[in-house]
C-alpha cells in the first residue's frame, strides 16, 4: 500500500476500514521519518491482513496513544519481527505515550508481538496472550516453544490505561507468575473482556496486586470461567486475604455460566466500589469462597452456609448500585452476618429471575438498607416475601424507629408473593419517603400495605396495582378496632387495573386520596 519512499510526517490518525485485499500496511522499510506523530491507528474489517508492521516500523511509532483491531479473520499479531531482522536482540521499543489498546473478534489472534515464522510452531501446548520476558528465556534454555507474548522484551506498553479484549481465543490472557510484568499495569484502569470462550480465569492473585489503578473491569460472555481470581499455581496454598483492587469502582459479570466464585480466601475489600452488575450466572451461589477443592467445587459440592452470595467476607462499603439478575440457583442474597459497613450505602437494587430466592431482605439485615431509594424485584418464581420483619418485630428496642428513603419500589411476575411486608411494623419502621409503587401480575398478593406503613405515606405520588390477586389495599388489623382512614394527599395517579378479587366497598371508605 505504502512504498519506502512515501513519508507521513506529520499524519496523526490514520483509520483503515473494509479493505478485502489489503496485505501489507507497508510494503518494506519506511523511511525514518515516516509516521513519527501517528497517534491513533485503526484497523477495521481487513480479511486478509495478518500483522499490522514488523518491529523495524514499530520502533518510529513512539508517539502512538490508541490502537484499535477490529474484525480482521486472520490477524495473528500485531508486530511481527522478520526472520533474519538485525535488530537489537537487546533493546526494548516503549511505546510509552499507549493509552488505549482494543483487541476485538480476532479469531487467529495468538499475540501482540512475534516473530514472523510463529505460526509454523507447534501449538500443541496453550500459551498466554500476555506473558514475562523471563518465560522466552526459560524456554530457550530447556527446549520448549517460545511463547508468543503480548508485552516482552521487544515492546512493552507501560502506560497502558485502557485494554479491551473481545471474542479472542486464546486460554490465557496473562502468566501465572507475572514478574517483570506486573510493573507494566501499574496505569490500568480498565479492563473490558467479553467472548473469550477458552478463559478459565481471569487473574491470580500476584497478578492482582499490580492493579491498583484499576477502575473499571467487565466480564462479559466467557462461557469457561470458572473463577476470576485463583491464588498462584506455584507456592504454598495461600487464599486471597487483605485489600484488593482498592480503587476499583465498577464490576460486571454477565454471561458467565461456569463461574461458580469471584475467588478463594476469608476477606476481599473493595473500598470504592460503587456498582456491581451480576447477570446470568447461574452457577454463581457465592462471591467469596472458603478454600474448596477445584473437584468439589465443579460438582457444587458447597456447604449450605455457602449458598448465600454475599457473606462476612465480603467488604463493599461504598456501593451505591446492585443488580443480580438471571441467578437461578441463588437461594440467598445476603447472610444475617456480613461485614459492619457493607452495602450500607446501597441506593438502587435490582433483582430479577432469581427463582429460588424466598425474600430479598432477611431478618436483622433491614436497617442496613436504610439508604435505599430504588426496590426492582421481577419473575423470582418462589419469592414469597420482599421484607422479612419477623425478627425486627422481636428485638428488645423495638421502640427505635428506622426512616427509610425508599422512593420507587416495583414487584413485578411474582407468582408466589404473598405479602411486601411479611408483618406490620408498627411504626419502628418508616416508609414516609416513598413516591411511586408498582405491582403486577403478582396472583398470589392479598394485600399490598400493612396498616401502619398506609398510614405513613404523606409522598405517595403513584400506585399503580395490575393483574394481581389483591384482595385490600390495606391490610386489615383485628387490633386496630375502628377502621382508621388512610389519607394520601398527594397521589396524582392511582391505577387499579385487572383485580377481580379486589373488596372495593370496603376500600371506598378508608382510602382518601388528595388528587386522582
């Protein structure tokens, strides 16, 4: 496409996109000057490239801070070195100005940097996609392949920050032992990795303590992992301890149907976390494990204390947001024991086809929740319960009273709730904050309030009840003799639609709402 005597100086991006036949980006030696500003380098849908530059051509793109690979069926790597190249075995090429790296549906992907003739070596043996400069030294010396590694001795990204990784098949992305390579991830503070079907796991604990920066991780689609963090494979049996990815803000795991744990050990802190995504895990029954065989834990061989997904050894004190959705096995959400100031921060919850759960909130467990302003729980076939207050109703200073900032709650395709709130409260509780309410299809809902949480409602704003078996808004209390009238004086819509059993004489007089 290019001939050495065509120089770009001063060209800054350079984006090629749909070229069917397009070989080479450069047919031999560049002159020196050639692309020394080039900042950003695309590639998107070019079939027949195999390699983007050979190392000599790399060593005048030292300016570069993006590169992205995009649907190219037979790229191998990204720098290939030259058989017979006279190139300093020695020195190292930094592309130390690299801060967005993207590796995406690359079927022949094995690398980001080799030598031209790696494909004629024999591939019998699984090799990471990013391994240490140590690890071609140990081969050399005892025989074996040289591993095509993604940052060694001939380029090395120090300053990375952004790395995605997506439908690319490769077993490993890092080695086990990372070395020298630990240094080089210092700056990452996200990383996204999603299709990669052959991914055990992700990372091992010594590759986790060089990810301080890190931010952002998503797992997406990876239908082999099992784990994403396993403790060395070398060493004594050490389990996953201490303060880990301390500034690690947003984690989703979505599409992971082999994951059966995030890791092995007895505490995992993530100080700044503030958004977990969970979804359609179903062999997932709990985030933090206790050391278990890999045989025991392939055949769900967990003890019944392990079946709850979050636990004492888990530390998220600053979650804000938490989805679980698509977890079929979950039997509970949180045990009655957790960590002091874990999810005490906890704004949004979102739980939907957890189908074995029977309530959200168990007992002795609801006060932590107080900062709750959004409930959405959908299609949990067994749940029976959303607060579970029997416990509550029972502690000695029951007196105390809880305000909740609970604003919008929905209940939707629960076939078997029967109650929101499994008791009255009786005032402990105070759901004075809440604005918008919305059941439906819930057949098996009698009743949505207990008495004492109608009559606290003064921000009701809108309740909407569809397709449920509701008998009274309100449950009726034995105890309260008179029937009290309950006053919401600023519902602007209320939307009863499809409740055949539904009392509405009785409700005619106890209900009063300011407009609707």
């Amino acid at each position: 496409m290019l001939s050495p005597i065509v120089a770009f100086p001063f060209l800054v991006s350079l984006s090629l996109d749909n070229l069917n036949k397009l070989e080479k980006i450069c047919n031999g030696q560049p002159v020196a000057e050639s692309f020394r500003k080039l900042r950003i380098l695309k590639v998107k849908s070019c079939p027949m490239l195999k390699n983007l530059f050979s190392l000599h051509m790399q060593r005048g793109l030292l300016q570069l801070e993006e590169i992205s690979i995009i649907d190219c069926e037979i790229m191998e790597v990204i720098v290939a070195e030259e058989s017979g190249g006279e190139a300093d075995e020695d020195e190292a090429i930094k592309l130390t100005q690299l801060r967005t790296l993207t590796l995406e549906y690359l079927p022949q992907f094995t690398s980001v940097s080799s030598k031209s003739n790696a494909a004629s070596i024999s591939q019998t043996r699984p090799e990471p996609l990013i391994t240490d400069v140590r690890s071609n030294e140990i081969a050399s010396n005892t025989g074996l392949r040289t591993p095509m590694t993604l940052f060694n001795k001939k380029i090395e990204f120090p300053n990375l920050e952004d790395l995605k990784l997506s439908s690319i098949e490769v077993e490993k992305i890092w080695q086990d032992q990372p070395g020298e390579l630990s240094c080089w991830f210092v700056r990452l503070t996200s990383l996204i990795v999603e299709g990669c079907g052959n991914l055990k796991y992700l990372f091992t604990t010594s590759m986790v303590e060089s990810l301080a920066q890190l931010k952002r991780l998503e797992l997406g689609d990876c239908v082999a992992m099992e784990e994403i963090i396993i403790k060395n494979g070398l060493g004594e049996e050490e389990n996953v301890r201490g303060v880990m990815l301390p500034k690690l803000q947003f984690l989703q795991l979505k599409g992971l149907p082999n994951l059966t744990r995030f890791c092995t050990g007895h505490l995992i802190q993530c100080c700044f976390l503030q958004q977990l995504w969970i979804e359609d895990c179903p062999a997932l029954k709990t985030f933090i494990s206790n050391s278990l065989s890999t045989d025991a834990v392939a055949n769900n061989q967990f003890e019944e204390t392990n079946s709850t997904l979050f636990d004492e050894k888990v530390a998220f004190s600053n979650i804000e947001e938490l989805r679980i959705l698509g977890m079929d096995n979950l039997n509970m959400i949180w045990h009655t024991e957790l960590h002091s100031d874990s999810f005490c921060k906890l704004k949004v919850l979102w739980v939907k086809q957890g189908n074995k759960l029977l309530n959200i909130f168990p007992p002795n467990m609801l006060r932590r929740f107080q900062n709750l302003e959004l409930l959405v729980v959908d299609s949990c076939a067994s749940l029976e319960e959303v607060f579970d207050l029997r416990s509550l109703m029972n502690e000695k200073e029951s007196h105390v009273v809880t305000a909740f900032k609970l604003k919008n709650m929905y209940v939707w395709n629960l076939q078997k709730l029967k109650k929101v709130w499994n008791t009255n409260p009786h005032g402990i509780l105070s759901f004075q904050n809440l604005h918008l309410v919305n059941a439906r299809d819930c057949p098996s809902l009698k009743s949505l309030f207990p008495a004492s949480v109608a009559l606290g409602l003064p921000q009701l704003k809108e309740l909407e009840l569809r397709g449920c078996g509701v008998e009274e808004i309100v449950a009726e209390e034995e105890q309260l003799g008179e029937a009290p009238k309950f006053v919401f004086p600023k519902t602007s819509s209320f939307i009863l639609w499809e409740l055949p059993k539904l009392k509405i004489s009785t409700q005619e007089d106890t209900l009063q709402s300011g407009r609707y």
